[in-house]
C-alpha cells in the first residue's frame, strides 16, 4: 500500500534547542518511516516577519538543516528541502489568494494575537495577513493528508482545509485532499529558569551549544529552592526543574537513586547537576560529530539540492494539474 503523505515546515528564525529536538524533531524522526514525509524550511514564512532585516534567515537555514541532518531527519527516507528554492509554492500562493475571502484571514486568532502583541514590527503587511494562504499553498502542493504541527498551528491547518475545499467546490475538482493535523504529545522541557524552554526567554540549551556552554547552563538550572544547603532534604519531585530534565535522560533505576540521595540529603545539588550535565552531554555528543562532518557547505548542500529537485518535482506536476483545472475546464 502506498504510504500516506505528510508535509510539516519550520519557520528558520533562531537556532534548535532541547525543546525542538524532545518536542517536534523526534516526533518527525518516528514519522519517517510511517509516512512519505516532506520536512522544509519556511524562509518566505520566517520573510512575513523579519522583511525588515532579512539577513539571519540564510544562517538559521543553514543552522537549522544541519542540525535537522545531525539528529536523523535522513534524506534517504524523507524529501528534505527549502520553501523559497520551490518557486511553484509562489504560484500556488498567487492562485489560492484569487479564492481566499480576506475575512477569513482576519479572524485567524493567531493574526490578531500577534498584531496586538508584536509592537515593534509593522506586520499590518499584504504578506503577513496571507501568512495562512502560503501555508495552505506549501501543504496543497503535495497533497499531503496529514500535517504534524503543535496545537498553536490548529487554526492555519484548519484554514488550509477551507481553502482546499473552496478550491475543490469552485473548480469542480478532487484535486485536493483535506489535510489533517497530526498532533503528538509533546514532553514539557523545562528551561533553565523553569519555564518552558523558548529562545525568546533566553533559558535554552541549544543543539549547537559546546559541551563548555551545556555544562555551564545545566548548573544554573533552578534547584528545590527549600533546599538551600545540601544538608536539607529535597524534594526533586515537586521543586526541582533540574530533576525535569533528569526525568528524560536517566533510566528509572538512576532516577530512584537521584530520588533518595536527594530526599535524604546525601547529594548536593552541585554534583547531582554536575552529573547531569555530562549525561545530557554524552546524548548530544554523536549529534556533534556527526554535524562536524557536514558544515562544509559542499556536503550539506549537496544534500539539500538533491531534496529539492525531489520535491520540485512533486510541486511542478501539481502545477500542472491545478493551472488545467482553473484555466482548461470544459465550458458547460
Ligand atoms: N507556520 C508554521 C509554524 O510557524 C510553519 C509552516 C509553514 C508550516 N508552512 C507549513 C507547518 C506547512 C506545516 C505545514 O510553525
Ligand atoms: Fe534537584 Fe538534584 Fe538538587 Fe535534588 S539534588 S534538588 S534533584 S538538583
């Protein structure tokens, strides 16, 4: 049987932390082999946003690719490639736009929570507000079904399937499929500080970190603050961030000797993070070698193009496909 087809983006506007990797990565790691999957960087999305200094996007591409190839995103089972080199989502943008009722972009909660909440940027933009429609466009093309994403991209998803519909009914055609979103469970990381690891709280660790720097961050992670000298029981449980992270490295046996060391007061706080960190170290450590040997441009690239002559190739095909569908009906 043919395998269903999915289709999932990342805007490239910062680097990968623990977070993308535990939360959505390992997720489309798993995907790959369940699904025909096709994995891209959303530069034209990240360009809604950032148009007025542009310049970061190419590195965070870069970044981003690179840490995607390190982690097992693997180029062999899924079509890796970038947004803006597949010049057939621009088309399929320009005729979904013709067929898209601004209202319904208006009423997209994320548009109007971020028009309210982003002061310092003009985003009352043509671009931005068809933020969703190039999106519907990038998942359309390859007439994928299913669309892994967070639950903060339910209402983009859910647009995507109206305009799919409306496209369908207009054209009296199939062409389209209506995507659903595929949504995972997604482990909580907590940053340093506790809350939840962001780039915009400053308290990630981030895939392309050095061991000096992991080291140094996991030791300012937030302790059971009831515990102020190694000589008070803790309650790692219920008051240590740091012991939410040793949840998701340590084996249940480790856990429980962290558990009681800790209760009865026998492990300091500093060597019991020491030991973390060297964990969460040797788990990062194949991604860095494996990093290493890609960041020559020649390799990655290579790479990369070989993913989007793959993918081109999908989108152009349906380009066909939907100019005959608008342009060459039969007159009835
Ligand atoms: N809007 C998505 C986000 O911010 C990124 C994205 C762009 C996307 N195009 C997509 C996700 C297509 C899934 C499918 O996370
Ligand atoms: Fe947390 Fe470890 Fe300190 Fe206990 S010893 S409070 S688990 S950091």
């Amino acid at each position: 049987m043919k395998k269903a087809r999915i289709v999932s983006g990342m805007r490239p506007t910062g680097s990968l932390h623990l977070g993308h990797l535990e939360g959505v990565l390992k997720n489309w790691i798993k995907l790959q082999r369940e699904y025909e999957c096709f994995y891209f960087i959303a530069d034209w999305h990240a360009l809604t946003t950032e148009y007025e200094d542009p310049k970061n996007i190419r590195n965070y591409t870069r970044e981003i690719l690179l840490d995607w190839l390190s982690v097992g995103l693997n180029p062999e089972e899924a079509v890796i490639f970038i947004q803006s080199e597949i010049k057939e989502h621009a088309e399929l943008y320009l005729l979904l736009g013709m067929i898209t009722p601004v209202p319904w972009l208006e009423r997209n909660p994320t548009y109007k929570d971020i028009i309210q909440n982003l002061e310092n940027k003009d985003l009352a933009t043509y671009g931005f507000l068809g933020y969703p429609v190039l999106q519907a466009a990038d998942i359309l093309i390859y007439k994928a079904q299913k669309v892994p994403v967070g639950l903060d991209q339910v209402p983009h998803l859910e647009l995507t399937r109206e305009i799919a519909r409306r496209f369908n009914y207009l054209y009296k055609s199939e062409i389209f499929p209506e995507p659903e979103a595929l949504l995972s469970e997604v482990p909580k990381i907590p940053g340093i500080d506790g809350r939840k690891m962001s780039k915009s709280y400053g308290n990630a660790i981030y895939l392309k970190d050095t061991p000096e720097v992991v080291r140094q961050k996991i030791l300012s992670y937030v302790t059971d603050t009831l515990r102020p000298r190694k000589s008070d029981p803790g309650d790692p449980e219920n008051r240590c961030v740091a012991f939410d992270l040793i949840r998701l490295f340590y084996s249940p046996e480790e856990k429980e000797r962290v558990i009681e060391d800790c209760k009865s007061a026998k492990l300091g706080c500093r060597d019991c993070k020491k030991e973390l960190a060297e964990k969460v170290i040797s788990y990062l450590t194949p991604f860095w070698e494996k990093r290493k040997k890609m960041e020559s441009k020649d390799t990655w690239w290579e790479i990369i193009e070989e993913g989007n002559k793959k993918a081109r190739a999908v989108a152009k095909e349906s380009m066909e496909e939907i100019r005959k569908v608008i342009f060459e009906r039969e007159a009835h």
